[in-house]
C-alpha cells in the first residue's frame, strides 16, 4: 500500500464518520422537537395580552381582561 493510498483511505475513513455523526445528529434532533400546535393565537385588543386557544373557536375571550378577540391571521 503506497502513502498516497493511505492517506486517502485515512481521510475517507474520517469523511465517512463525520457524515454518519450528522445523520445521528440529525435524527436525534427531529425526534426531540416539538409537535407544531394546531392552537389559534388571539392577541386581545384591549390589553395586548397574547394566548391561544383550540383549533375550533373562532373568538376566544382574553384571560385577563375578558374582552371577545379574532383570531390574529398570519
């Protein structure tokens, strides 16, 4: 085996591991994130006050003021 075919074969090798820790990395990182909610967000016109509320209400009452809100649109 000549150096230069060492050599290579070290640095592939290396390329080879590095590649497959990404790939770990990766999958790790998509199982632990979280699920997007489907909640809709309400910012209440009175006091500012911004929360969510389920998926199926159109108007949701704030929290703290108890004012009626839309549902903010992005």
């Amino acid at each position: 085996m000549s150096l230069a075919e060492l050599i290579f074969s070290y640095v592939a090798v290396l390329l080879g591991a590095l590649c497959a820790v990404g790939v770990y990395q990766e999958f790790r990182q998509r199982h632990f994130k979280p699920a997007p909610s489907k909640d809709q967000i309400f910012r209440c016109q009175k006091c500012g006050y911004v929360y969510t509320d389920d998926p199926d209400v159109d108007r949701s009452r704030c929290s703290h003021c108890g004012k009626l809100n839309e549902a903010i649109e992005f």
